[in-house]
C-alpha cells in the first residue's frame, strides 16, 4: 500500500476519473472528487484547477455497506450445507460452535476469523459493516476494533426464558465496554424461534432508552412461523434435542409483533423478510413504521436458504427502505457486497442503480451511520476506486460487476487499501 502520491499535509486530494457515482444524484462523467480533513469537499465533471491523481477509466462510488453479517465464520473456506433448510442448518451451526475449543484457544479463533473477515472486507470496498456478535472475547472486541472499515456492533441475545437482572446487566456491560473501545453498537435479539417475548421486550426498551439500533432476522422461514403458531414443527425438534426448550412454554411473538417492537428503537433492521408477503399482518407494520425501519436483505444466503428472494417489487411500491447484506460465509462462499447488488439485478428485481443505493446510503441509514453512503460534500470521505473489468458501458453495471478490481478504497479520507499512484 502507497501513500497517496502529490498529497502534503493540508492540502486536499483530488482524483479524476471515468465517472463518480454520488447516489445522491446522477453519475457524474469525466468527473473528479475532492477530499480534505476526512470529509468530501466537492464533486465536478470536466478538468479540476488544481493539481489531480488522474485514474483514467476507473470509478469512484461510496465506500459499500454490508448492513448485516457475522463475521466468526470468516475462516470457513465454503458455506455449510445448507440442505434440509434453516432448521438443518441451524443444526450445523450450534455443532460447529460446540466443535470449537473452550477459553482463550476459542476466543483466539474466533478473533482471527473477525479480523479475516474484516480485512477480506475492506479490501472488497466495504467500509461499513454491521456485525452481529454472539462472542465478545477480549480478544474479539480487540479485533473489531483494530479493523478497518467502520463496524457497528450488534450484541446478539437468546434465550426462550424470560430474562434474569443478571442477563439484562450483562447486556448494558458489553454495550459499555463495546464503546469504550470507541466501536458503535447496537442490539440483536437473534429471532422469534430463539428469544422470547418478555425478552425481546426488554431489548427494545433498551434500544429506545439507550438510542440504539436494533437488529433480528424475521420470517426467514415456514418453519419459524409454525412454531409461533403452533409450538410445533422442526425448529421445535431441533429446540427439543439442544434443550433449549423451557419447561414452561415460552411467549413466543409473530413476525408482526418483533416487526412493532424493533420500531421502537431509533433504527430497525428487519433482516431476510424472506417470507414475509405470506403475512399480511407483518407487511403492513413494516410498511407503517418504514421511516424507522429497514430490510436487509443477503440475496444469496436467502436463495440457499429459502430458495427464493424476498417480493422486492412490492416492497418497493410499499415504500420500504431496502439494504443489503452478505450475512456469513457459514452460508455465503465470501463477503461481497457487489456479488450481492448483482444476484438481485440478474433476478431482475433491480436496477444497477437501485442496487447501488441499497449497498451504500439506504444500508448506511440502516446501521446509524448517517455521515456516510453518498459522495455529497460534507460527507465523510468513505469513497471506492474501481477499474471495469467487462465491457458494461454503465459506469454504475460496471462498478458493482465484482469482477470489476478495487483500486483504492478511502475511509474518512485516509488510504485503508490499494494504493493511488504518485
Ligand atoms: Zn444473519
């Protein structure tokens, strides 16, 4: 990795190149970008005034969003099998969590993992990440926080049992000590098959007194919603032989009610909605609290998963705000981003254009991270370099083509990876 040639302290960075897509407006030709202090100062087209890196054909974009992962499977070279669907899945998880070593020797691993993930990620243009923690080792927050993109870290909760003092308090410690280590949080009742009620309760009223986000995969498959309705099914199987399942039959809440509950807090992420236009009841709460609330979308973990996408059209015309994600490489072959925005514009469900503001200033809203997701100056200077591989003449098509490669990827203005020539 190279400085930024041509740069002295002080003094801004321009960089011209083929085109900048802002997202908050159209693709900008011939155009170039100014950054100084971490911060965009301005976007033009034609010539600058001053001094530039000329980039030729490349294109620069916002730094992308993965708005939902889990970055402690990113040692995994291939997804798990995901026959059998979630429940079975579900299955494979726990024992490859169980498989690991007890103590410091787990936590070491799990770090690398983190640490993988993250650097795999800002090396794919991601500079913002929204992290679902279930382990919060030392070592795990110390690799959070010394990678490079920007993570939000969500605690994740489970527990069918209604929540003791204890478990609330533990939640208010690891947010504090998340903090300290100047990572943004938030919360994540995991979902309606593993938390309850009373539980997920108290996690929202903690997402509103504290002014969190707040974070659950919802209606990610029939079989989660036949044991809401039923008690009954294989994920009740599967909680029977974990003994997971309580002596008491728990509170278990419908997708509706997890959706209304997640309003509660500044921000909601809905994620995978996969079956969602099956419950009108959740649809239309999702629709009335939209200025709260996101979906997240991981188009290729839901197709493996579900074997289908969610109603995107629909989704659209009821005016909710769509992000994506690459949820983990325990269900995903890798982290990016861009693979994402293209299996949903292959399926026809979007515009390159469309996809484009789902992976970068809708996902960023998504996650609290409101300075950053478009090229508007003022913004944080999160920007991605990228040199079209194919021959997509649509500058947006060609910079979210992944086989399209990172040139440079600038977070708040400084070089976090590739290198900009001299
Ligand atoms: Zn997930």
């Amino acid at each position: 990795m190279t400085p930024p040639g041509g740069r002295r302290p002080g003094r801004s960075l321009v960089v011209r190149c083929a085109a900048v897509l802002t997202v908050s407006g159209p693709p900008v030709r011939n155009g170039w970008i100014e950054v100084a202090r971490g911060r965009i100062i301005a976007v033009g087209c034609g010539r600058p005034r001053v001094p530039c890196i000329d980039l030729g054909d490349a294109v620069a974009l916002p730094g992308l969003v993965n708005a939902h992962t889990h970055l402690e499977f990113s040692d995994l070279r291939r997804p798990l099998d995901t026959t059998g669907g979630l429940p079975e899945w579900i299955r494979r998880i726990v024992a490859l969590r169980r498989a690991r070593p007890t103590g410091a020797d787990g936590a070491a691993g799990v770090a690398r993992a983190v640490a993988a993930g993250l650097a795999e990620s800002i090396a794919e243009g991601v500079t913002s990440v929204g992290e679902i923690a279930t382990t919060l080792a030392p070592a795990v927050v110390d690799a959070l926080a010394a990678g490079r993109p920007r993570v939000r870290v969500f605690r994740e909760s489970l527990g069918l049992a209604a929540p003791t003092a204890a478990a609330i308090a533990t939640v208010h410690r690891d947010l504090d000590r998340l903090a300290e280590r100047g990572l943004a949080v938030g919360l994540s009742p995991h979902a309606p098959y593993s938390v309850s009620g009373s539980l997920g309760a108290r996690l929202a009223e903690l997402s509103a007194a504290r002014r969190l986000p707040i974070a659950m995969h919802v209606a990610e498959s029939r079989a989660e919603a036949e044991l809401i309705a039923a008690g009954a099914g294989p994920f009740r199987d599967l909680l029977d032989q974990l003994g997971a399942w309580p002596a008491a039959a728990p509170r278990l809440l419908s997708a509706a009610d997890w959706i209304s509950l997640l309003a509660r807090g500044p921000r909601g992420l809905v994620i995978h909605g996969t079956w969602l236009d099956g419950d009108r009841a959740a649809w239309s709460r999702l629709a009335r609290h939209r200025a709260r609330l996101a979906l997240v979308i991981c188009p290729r973990t839901t197709l493996a998963l579900g074997g289908r996408l969610p109603p995107l059209h629909d989704l659209r015309a009821a005016g909710v705000r769509m992000a994506i994600g690459t949820d983990s490489r325990a269900s995903n072959p890798d982290l990016s981003v861009r693979a994402e925005c293209s299996t949903l514009v292959d399926a026809g469900l979007v515009s390159p254009e469309e996809s484009l503001a789902m992976a970068t200033v809708h996902g960023a809203r998504a996650i609290g991270f409101d300075r950053v997701g478009s090229l508007t100056a003022g913004r944080r200077a999160d920007v991605v370099f990228v040199r079209p591989a194919g021959r997509a003449a649509d500058p947006v098509a060609a910079a979210l083509d992944p086989s399209s490669p990172v040139v440079a990827v600038l977070r708040g203005g400084r070089l976090v990876a590739g290198s900009l020539p001299a």
